[in-house]
C-alpha cells in the first residue's frame, strides 16, 4: 500500500513578471523515485528549493509527510524540513572544514546528535561512497567528483526521508560523472529514501525511476513509468524535448 509523502496543490510561483510554476498539484509516494524533466526554465529545479525551504510559493499549499510545508510559520518549517535532504550542482562543501567535519556539523546542531555518533556515521558513509581515507582532507584537495561524494555522504547524514538531487553531475568532468551516477543507482536500489531528481542524463533517469514527471512551461504535461515516457510519450512537446536530448 502506497504512502503520500510529498503533495504540491495549486502551487504558483512567481519571479517578477516569470511565472516559472503555473497552479501545479502533483504527489510522490514515500520510498518512490521520481525524476522531472522538461527544458531549462520549466520550473524544475524551483520544486526542489520549495521543499528545501529556499523558495516560497506565491500560491497553493506544499505538504511533506502529512505536515504542512507552506504555508506555516517558521518553526514548523524548520521541523518538516530535517526529514529532507539535498545535493545541489555545485558542491557547497564548507572550504574551512575537514571532509569529515562537512559531514557531522549539520547532524550535531540540526539534529542534536553527540559527536562521536556523527563522526561514526560519517564514517561508515565516506566508506559507502568510497572516500574512507579522506575524513582528513578539505574540499580543495578533492577532484570535483569526490567533492560530489562527500555532498551525497552528507546529505546522507541526516537521515532523510527524502532526497532532493539537482543535476548532481553538471559541474563535473564527463570522466567523473559515471562514477557518481553508479553511487546514486547503489543508494536509489539499497535504501528506502524517497529521491526527487532534476537531470539530463536521461539514461540514469530511465534506470532509476519509478516515475517519470515532464514539465514545460511550470506544469507537468505528461508523466508515467520511464519505459513509456522514453519509448512512447503521448505529448508532442515530450516527444521534441526527448528528440532533442536523446
């Protein structure tokens, strides 16, 4: 039996004159992977900071878990959004902090963890991620995928229930990006989190998703399961944007 985990009704989100999402309801159920694709500017990426709290809604309401997101005050949005993690483009690693301390900080003061517990999970994830022997270094001595890694390990930390993935490989090298797509694809089949993804690499999409979600113009137009999106889309606008990506 399925669990609503993440419900946008009726959202419109404005920037000046723009009107980057246009009256847009859609829900993703816990455990499940969706990617949305679309054209640059189709308002995708504007999701993802909404449910990080970085964006607010001009209209309509945002739900996570059952607990209103917007509108709420401040308190309540700081509480819904410890269950939600994210990876942005670029890196955001603290350049002052060892890789390790990156990885605890936001689990100590966010979630009231002791230190030696954070540095023990942080651990056990630089592990996962294949960085083990560099808790020590800072991001400037990391090549940009292993910044990458230790952006995933640390959203990882705070045990969300949802992870928000925001075209995690285009600041990378070509060379670097295969290697952090194979993480996400090792974390999409062994946990539960509920992942959120905004990516061109439509390959990745095709392999991780349960459910494809294609946006223009701020509104989803299309969405199903990956074989039918990629194979047999029924817009025409889906079909143009996959001729041209493909």
């Amino acid at each position: 039996m399925s669990t609503e985990l993440i419900r946008f009704s009726e959202v419109t989100k404005r920037f000046g004159e723009n009107t980057v999402l246009d009256d847009l309801s859609f829900t993703v159920d816990a455990g499940r992977h969706v990617t949305l694709i679309g054209p640059s500017g189709s308002g995708k990426t504007t999701i993802l900071r909404m449910l990080m709290t970085l964006e607010r809604p001009d209209d309509g309401t945002i739900e996570v878990g059952g607990q209103r997101l917007f509108p709420a005050d401040e308190k309540r949005r700081r509480e819904v959004r410890k269950g939600i993690g994210m990876v942005f483009q670029q890196f955001n690693l603290f350049p002052n902090m060892s890789v390790l301390r990156n990885i605890t900080e936001a689990p100590v003061r966010v979630l009231g963890m002791s230190r030696d517990e954070a540095a023990e999970r942080a651990r056990r994830l630089l592990d996962m991620v294949g960085l083990a022997d560099k808790e020590d270094a800072r991001p400037s001595q990391l090549s940009g995928g292993q910044q990458q890694r230790v952006a995933i390990a640390r959203a990882l930390a705070m045990r969300p229930k949802v992870l928000l993935l925001d075209e995690v490989t285009s600041a990378l090298d070509p060379e670097l990006v295969a290697g952090v797509l194979d993480l996400l694809r090792d974390i999409a089949r062994s946990t539960d989190i509920t992942m959120l993804c905004v990516t061109h690499e439509m390959n990745f999409a095709r392999d991780i998703s349960d459910e494809v979600l294609m946006f223009d113009s701020g509104r989803v137009i299309e969405s199903g399961p990956p074989e039918k999106i990629f194979t047999a889309p029924d817009h025409e606008r889906t079909r143009e944007f996959l001729g041209a990506v493909l």
